[in-house]
C-alpha cells in the first residue's frame, strides 16, 4: 500500500529514525506511519541505508514491489531467524515433489483404465525440471 | 559448508573483504572462507556485516552454518533480481503447486469418470441379485475434489494449509505467515 509522503505525518521510518520527514523521502511512499511493524522488520534484518541503496537501484515503478518483498523476507527472517523465506521455498519444492509423485500414479491408473482401445487422452503432465530446479542458476546449498 | 576456524595465513573472505585482521574466534571465517569472496560479498550487500554478526549472536553455533547459507542464498537472489529476491521464486513455486493441483484434480475427476463408466447398470427393480453379484472397479484412493466438473475444467481455488507465508500482492488464496521456527528453526 502506497502512501502519499506528502501528509504532516512523518513516514514510519522517520518516526522510527526520529528525524525529519522531508517531502522527498524516500521511504516515505511505502513505509506509511500506520504500518510500524513493516519498517522495523526492515530495519532490523537489512538496515534503513541498504534498503535505501537498493530502492535507488529500481526505476520507481517498481519500489513498491521491491519494498514489500524487503518487508515480506525481513518478516520471514525474524520469525525464522535460521532459514527466513528459504524455508517456505524448501516447503513448496517439497509439495511440487509429492503432487507430481501424486499425478504420475493418478495417470497411471488412467492409463490403465484406457489401454484397451480408448482414443488418446492427452494426458496432463507438468515437467518437474522447470520448478524442481527454480532458480537453476542459484547456488542451492541447502 | 563451514571450514576449519581462521587461520593466521588466510584471512576469511569477510575479514578480507573489510579489510581488517581476521582473529581466531572471527564469528565469519567458519562460513565464508576465502575461496568464496562472492558469498561475503553479496551477503554484505544486502544484509551489512553488522546485521550479519547480530542475527550469527543469536542462533546456536550449530545452526549458523545453515543460517549463513540461506543468507547468501536470499543476498545472491536479490543481487540478481533487486526488485523481487528469492521472493520471485516462492511467488513461481506457488504458480506451480496451484498448476500441478489442477492437473490432479482434473486426473482425479477423469479417474472417477471412467472408474463409474465400468460399474454394470443396476438391475431391474423386480428381480433381486445375490449379494457379490455387482462387480465395481475399485478406485484407487487418491485425493478426489468431490466435484464432476466435465472433461476439462475449472478447478476450485486451493488453499494449501502447510505453506506458512502470505504473498500480499499476488490473488492467490494464502494463509497467514505463522511461526516458522524462530529461535532455532528447523524447516529443512
């Protein structure tokens, strides 16, 4: 959610910095001053200067995204301080594994319910290759 | 994987990097030997070695290493795709496990289909059948949607209980983020 960073409020990371929220801050538009809990978690897990070199990094259509994926890992980190958002990759990599075991069989048992001179049923089946190695380029060492 | 603690020949790639002595007990050099620049580097980037050392403080030593890796894994996707990080990949993963479920679904349904299409049609009210006398297909024990929605379908939104994580800016249905583990989690 997008604020307008021109209210006599001063942005949530102001107030939490305790400085002066000028017209032009930064933070301004995506840290709205009543949502608290969304800069502290930033804060905390990347820091308010890193945050700010990365949104300076990004065409400004696209900081609102980039903030809320900052907000939604640092959010993941803090509750879980070993894996962060890591483990809910874990988590669906592990549930795409098992609904593919799922479908083959399911498949299977169609096949064999259709061997005996049915017309062809096209099955559906997804690659695994494409979302088992997500991001292929990513070192994984977990 | 963590190395042998720093030695005085080698500085660790964080101390390296920050341009400062690496002492023994340095809370880095188990997890960023010198060989990886790239890993302090982006990890550094992202996440400032200060933050790095307070999050390192408050795990147990056997979970560093785990911690330190999906750091570097998080910092390396944000270094690649500064708008969405490794959140990209959980926002994809989602897509996937949505796609594969309709596929299942649709498998289930057709299985219903056909497993109904082989049960021989009840007799006539009039004459009664020993019982054993109707043979009906099993079918298999797979997850049925309970629904017959035709050949190729519409699937109903599935909600998928065990992923703990919310996207607030996607229209999938999620479940709120709920504890993870902190404190020492131990999801993989």
């Amino acid at each position: 959610m997008m604020a307008s960073g021109y209210s006599n409020s001063p942005c949530a990371a102001c107030k939490f910095l305790r400085r002066k929220c000028n017209q032009d801050c930064i933070f301004a538009p995506y840290f709205p001053p009543e949502e608290p809990h969304k800069f502290v978690n930033v804060h905390k897990i990347f820091g308010a200067s890193n945050v700010s070199k990365i949104l300076n990094e990004v065409l400004p259509h696209q900081r609102e995204d980039t903030v809320n994926s900052l907000a939604y890992e640092a959010e993941a980190r803090i509750k879980n301080p070993v894996y962060g958002c890591v483990g809910a990759i874990s988590v669906l990599q592990g549930q795409l594994f098992r609904l593919q075991k799922e479908l083959d069989a399911t498949n299977a048992d169609l096949i064999r319910f259709t061997h005996e001179g049915s017309s062809s049923l096209g099955l559906g089946h997804v690659h695994s290759d494409d979302f088992f190695n997500y991001p292929s380029n990513l070192s994984n060492d977990m | 994987m963590a190395s042998s603690s720093s030695s005085y020949n080698s500085p660790c790639a964080a101390c390296k990097f920050l341009r400062r002595k690496c002492m023994p007990g340095c809370i880095f050099a188990p997890y960023f030997p010198p060989e990886e620049p790239q890993k302090f580097a982006n990890v550094h980037k992202i996440f400032g070695a200060s933050n790095v050392t307070k999050l390192l403080n408050e795990l147990l030593p056997h979970q560093r290493e785990d911690a330190v890796n999906s750091l570097a894994y998080e910092a390396e996707a944000r270094v690649r795709d500064p708008v969405y990080g490794c959140v990209g990949a959980i926002s994809f993963l989602q897509r996937q496990v949505q796609r594969l479920q309709k596929e299942l679904d649709a498998a289930n349904t057709d299985l219903l289909r056909y497993s109904l299409a082989d049960i021989s049609p009840p007799p006539p009210a009039s004459l009664s059948v020993p019982q054993g006398m109707i043979s009906v297909q099993p079918i298999p024990q797979r997850q049925f949607s309970g629904r017959n929605e035709g050949f190729y379908r519409q699937s109903p939104t599935t909600t998928y209980s065990s992923f703990p994580y919310s996207l607030p800016w996607t229209d999938t249905s999620s479940v709120d983020m709920s504890e993870g583990g902190g404190g020492g989690g131990n999801h993989m």
